[in-house]
C-alpha cells in the first residue's frame, strides 16, 4: 500500500465518522430544519468520500455516483425540503421526543449489533474501504430508529433518506458502487418519490391540518 | 423486437395521459393503450413460445422465458381488461362526486406508469433495474391509494409508502450484497448483475453471502408480495384506494414481487447446491407462507369491510403460492404457477364485482350492501361465482391449483397439511357466510347510473372454470417448463 493511499484511507475513514456521527445527531435533532441540515451534512459526507475513494482506486463511474449525491442530496433535496418547510410552515415545529437519552443507548447498541454483521463480509471484500461496512450497516439501522422514532411525516422521509445514504455508502465500501445504470435508477426513483411525497404532504396537510401522523391511526384491525 | 413495444406503449400512454389527459374519452385512450400493450404481449408470447428464450438489446438487457412471459401475458391481459371496467366506474364515480377531471388525469397516467413499470420489472435481466422498477412501480401507485383524498385514504397511502419504502430498501441492500458476491467472479461493471450471467456461474457464488442476500430480498421483496408479518399495508391500500386500483394490485403487483423473490431464490439455491425443498430458501419461503395463509384466515373472520376482507384473502393466496414454491419441485412449482394465474384472474374479477356493489351500495361495510341478486342480477352473479371459484370449489380452477398444493404438501411436509387445511376452511366458512347475505339478502337499494361493466367479470370467470376443466396441452407444457425453470 502507497503512502498516498494510506492517506486518503484515513481521510475516508474520518468521513465514515462524520456520517456516524452524523446519524446520531439526526437522532437527537428535534427541530425539523436542523434535521434537514443534517440531511445535507451527510449527503456531502458521502458525496466527498465517494469522490476520494473514486481518485484513490482509479474507479471512475464513483465520479458520476458522487456528483449524483452532491446534486440531489446535498443540493436539490434540502432545497426542496426547506421550501417545503416553509410552505407548509411547519418550521416552527418541535418534536416532543422526551426519551431521547434511551433512543440514543438504543443506537449504540444498534451499533454494535451492525459491526457484528458487518464484520464477515468486510473479510471476504477486496476493497481497501472494507472496514468502513460496518459504519455503513449502523448507519442504515439508526435511519431506521429514526423513522421509527419519529412521528412527524417529514422527519420519517429524511430518515428515509438517510438509510438511502448509508446504503449507498455501504455500495462504494463493499464494491465500489453499483453499475452505473442501477445508481442512475436509484436516484431516479429517489428524486421522483421525494416529488410525490411533497404533493402528498401537502394532501395531508389539506386534509388532517398537520403534518403529524398521530392523527392517522384509523385504519387498524379491531 | 416486440420487447420494446411491450414497455414503450405503456411508458408512452402514460406521458400522452399525462399531458391530455383531460379530454373527454381519457377513459377510452387509456383502455386503447392498455389494448396496444396486450397485442404487443400477446406477440411476444408467440415468439416465446416459438422459438425458446430470448435475450434483447445490449449484453442482454432483456431476457424472457417461459417464467416470465407468462406473467407478462398475464399481467398486459388483466390491464387491459381493468380499463375496460375502469371506464364505466370512474365515470360513476365522478358523478358521484368523488373525483375531478384532475384527479383522473393523475389516474390515468399513473395507471399507465404503474402497467409500464410492472412490465420493466418482468423483463429486465437487470437485478438493479429489477428493484428500481419495482419501486417506479410503488411510487406510480401512492397518489393512487390516496386519490379520493379522504383521511383513511391518506393514512392508507402513507402506510403504503413508508412500509414498502422500508421493505424495498432492505431489498436494495440484499442487492448490493448479490452484486458483492457476484463481482468476485464476473468482474465489476453492468453486466455482473444480469441474472442470466449470474444463473450460469451461480454454484461458484460465496454460499453465505448469498444467503445474506436472500433474507433481505426476501424481506424486502416479501413486504411488497404482503407476506405476513410485513402485510400491514396491504389492506389498508387496497381498502381505501379505487376498486380497479385494488384490481391490479392484487392481481398483478403482489405476483411481480414474488417473481422477484423467485429469481432470487434459483440464485440463491444454485449456490447453495440445495435440492428440491431442501434449502434455507426453500424453508423460509415455507414458513413465511404457511404463516401468512394461517394468519390471514384468521384475520379474514374478522372483518367488517369488503374490500379489506378480500385483501386479506390475497394476503392467504399469496401465502399459499410463496409455500408452493417454497416447496419446491416439479408438481409444487406448477401448482404454484397455476395458482398464481388462477388468483390473479379470480380476484380481480372479484374486485370488478365489489366495486360496482359498493357503488350501488354507497358504502364498503358489507352490513350495507344487501341483495345484489335482486337489484343488479349480473353483479350479483358475477360476485357470487367469483367468491365460489376464489374459495376452491371446484370446478372451477383454484381448486386444481389448490388441490395439488395440498396434495404435495401431504407427500412432502405432512405437518403443514393440518394448518393449510384449518386456514382454508376457516376462510371458506368467513368469506361465504359474508358474501351470501350480501348476494342474497332483501334490500332496497338503488339503481347505478350507468350500465356497470361486467363483461371482465364473466371473462376472467369464464377462463377460471375453463382451466378448472381443461389445461390446453401447449399451456400445461409452458407451466412446465416455467416450472422447470424454477429448479422444478
């Protein structure tokens, strides 16, 4: 291993940090601009450790995978997610989260479980971000906590988004990424589903007042 | 060159709705587009059936065989006949006030969309593409569930969205995880998720990796099929949603995502080195089935709303032909193929009929809707012997299909006969005691504006009972080699 590659390894690994980091501070972010921020913060992330791990291995469609996330998630979905914000004005709205401290010990455990299941199949990969899968793996299931968590329509799609994320940064550290045409698909549908949810939202909001999905608990087996 | 037919009239149909479609006959451009498509399909199916497998375009970016060509005929023939009964019902529908031109144009071309993106899911020889075009397919259908815009409707739309979105995503991450196993022996790049390639080198793919990869495709996929513990969604959304909506999601979405479980699954087997019904495949698809057709027959009892009840009754279908196929093998593999075709054109035909119940009706609780026989004859009929031949009274053909099943099951897994038999009758029992009085019951209901459209009703009906009595040769073969193709 060249020096150089050592080198941009450990930056790779200081983005995998930040984007657990990341997770954790969308866990405990109450106000749902400062969760798109986040949501921003990690696109970024993801986008500048896809490019790294793209110029350190000579694989060029993770050019095209980076400039992807930087366009959509970094760029165009926040925007759109703040004037949805803003629209629908909910931007004053505060989650009322008060077991905060538990959703977090839950994360860490979490944590732990998905470098165990990581931990197999980072061995058997030939890539050089291979110990990075586990950071991806936890990523994804604290999105996950976090739409579960979560009880305001527009918190569960950016965690939502955020498991797309640590999905694909699972992608770029187990293979290099997907062939391209199935990431373009997958942008695609996820840029066209964040459309689909806006109008929605604002369906919702037509109809229930509010964009909290507490009002929607009619349809259950008696 | 009938491949790109297939898929293009559908993804044009639905761009051309989108753009006009608030003309008048919107109804009859759709019904036409959806006509276009099965003669296209039906072409396809010809050349099928004539000359072998076929691989198009590129390193092979369409591949078709018998697996999937039925279903590709299936599921252009159920379309079609959809829009035909899509016609007159909106039309009542928005005469009742329901929707706006608006609303139907968003109907129209997503309905195309959602045909469109079915199709794609078929024929892709596209692992990726198969799990984007299942999620088009998700997405087409969201502001479908939700277009009476009715709280329960939105909830239901919700529902749909988040839990499928979920599923799929887990599905995503099980295909990233073939392509991982997958790039060590094709080498990185497009073709290393082609399932053609991947079937050819598949007892070389790293065995517990690949196991990985099928319990997240499963899940994931599994959540869109409605198999039970991950069915949540499927009641809801097909409940609250417009009736031909409920049609082609339960006739056609939930067997496209079985498919994709299947393709994984001969993945999967083939690397396993498993036998017939011996693998950990096998077996999960097993005890996800035999769970959901036991759970659903429980749940069935208990409902008070017509549309629900029969989602539920998808809900055990499917169950039952993901145990088919879970256990494996030549007779099962059939069975389970057969089941599939037979549920798919039962239970839209049944949907046709409860539609235009609750129209006449003006409620979906079945306390509401009373003696369809005296009112509406035809509706009434066509919802009777569409209940008769989903319960698998013979001679229709459900039974067939549900006979070998248990059949296989007897030989093969004689501790799952007991459960299978107690869900079946204990659905038998529910849904006729409920449908009975709503058939024959005294009423005084009004009569529906316009003349309800039954002709699909009879039709699907009518192909039931004839393949009850009488597989053609040429089709039987076709299931067979589908069969075979399923490691049969």
């Amino acid at each position: 291993m060249t020096l150089s590659l050592t080198y941009h390894l450990q930056v790779v690994n200081f983005l995998a940090a930040m984007l657990l980091l990341i997770a954790f501070a969308m866990l405990s972010q109450r106000r749902i601009v400062g969760l798109v921020t986040l949501f921003a913060w990690q696109g970024a992330a993801l986008s500048l450790s896809t490019a790294i791990v793209a110029w350190s291995t000579d694989q060029h469609h993770l050019y095209y995978s980076a400039a992807l996330t930087l366009i959509l998630k970094v760029i165009a979905m926040p925007w759109y997610f703040y004037r949805l914000v803003k629209k629908l004005d909910v931007d004053r709205d505060v989650e009322p989260m008060i077991n905060i401290p538990t959703t977090m010990l839950i994360g860490i455990a979490l944590v732990i479980f998905a470098f165990n299941l990581a931990l197999p199949i980072s061995e058997m990969s030939g890539t050089v971000t291979r110990s990075t899968l586990g950071i991806a793996m936890a990523s994804v299931l604290l999105a996950f906590l976090m739409m579960i968590t979560r009880s305001k329509a527009i918190p569960q799609v950016i965690g939502f988004l955020a498991m797309e994320n640590g999905l694909f940064f699972a992608a770029t550290s187990a293979t290099y990424g997907m062939p391209l045409v199935v990431e373009l698909g997958v942008a695609l549908d996820v840029l066209v589903g964040v459309f689909v949810l806006g109008i929605f939202f604002f369906q919702i909001r037509e109809t229930f007042d509010s964009l909290d999905l507490k009002h929607m608990e009619k349809l259950k087996e008696k | 060159m009938e491949i790109y037919w297939v898929l293009g009239i559908p993804f044009t149909g639905g761009v051309f709705l989108a753009l006009w479609g608030n003309r008048r006959n919107a109804p009859e451009i759709n019904a036409l587009f959806s006509f276009l498509t099965l003669l296209a399909a039906g072409l396809l199916t010809a050349r099928i059936v004539e000359h072998g497998p076929l691989m198009v375009g590129g390193e092979g970016w369409f591949f078709i065989d018998p697996f999937n060509v039925f279903l590709v005929a299936l599921t252009a023939f159920v379309a079609f006949t959809t829009a035909l009964f899509s016609r007159p019902y909106m039309r009542i529908e928005k005469e009742h006030g329901r929707l706006t031109d608006k609303r139907l144009r968003l109907y129209h071309a997503s309905y195309q969309i959602f045909i469109g993106a079915m199709l794609l899911a078929l024929t892709t020889n596209n692992m990726g593409i198969l799990w984007v075009s299942m999620e088009a397919a998700t997405l087409a259908t969201v502001l479908l569930v939700s277009l009476y815009r009715t709280p329960a409707s939105l909830e239901a739309a919700w529902k749909y969205f988040i839990l499928c979105g979920v599923g799929i995503a887990l599905a995503l991450f099980g295909t990233i995880l073939l392509y991982f196993a997958a790039e060590k022996i094709l080498g990185s790049g497009g073709t290393a998720l082609l399932w053609t390639h991947l079937n050819g080198v598949k007892s070389q793919l790293e065995p517990t990796v690949l196991q990985l990869a099928f319990v997240f495709l499963l899940v994931g996929y599994g959540t869109k099929v409605g198999l039970a513990p991950l069915h949540n969604w499927l009641p809801d959304a097909h409940a609250e949603g417009p009736t031909p909506i409920s049609a082609v999601l339960s006739g056609l979405l939930l067997n496209v995502a079985l498919y994709a479980v299947m393709r994984s699954k001969v993945l999967v087997d083939g690397a396993l080195g498993a036998e017939d019904g011996q693998g950990m495949a096998g077996n999960l698809m097993m005890g996800f089935g035999l769970l959901s057709v036991v759970l659903a027959a429980f749940l069935i009892k208990r409902q008070t709303d017509v549309k629900r009840m029969f989602a539920y009754s998808s809900i055990e279908h499917m169950g039952l032909v993901t145990f088919a196929f879970g256990m494996g093998g030549a007779v099962a593999s059939f069975a389970g193929l057969l089941h599939m075709t037979m549920h798919s054109l039962t239970k839209s035909a049944i949907f046709f009929a409860v539609g235009h119940a609750t129209q006449s009706a003006g409620t979906q609780v079945m306390d509401g809707i009373r003696g369809l026989i005296k009112t509406h004859p035809t509706i009434g009929w066509g919802l009777m012997l569409g209940t008769v031949a989903i319960l698998g009274v013979p001679p229709f053909g459900v039974f067939a299909s549900e006979f070998l099943i248990i059949t296989t099951a007897m030989h093969e897994h004689p501790w799952a006969t007991p459960f299978l038999l107690l869900a079946l009758g204990v659905a038998f029992a529910s849904i006729f005691g409920k449908v009975q009085p709503m058939v024959f019951g005294e009423t005084e209901l009004p009569r529906l504006p316009h003349q309800p459209a039954l002709t699909p009703v009879f039709m699907h009906l009518g192909l039931v009972l004839m393949l009850g009595l009488f597989i053609p040769p040429y089709l039987a073969t076709w299931y067979r080699q589908a069969a075979a193709l399923l490691g049969g």
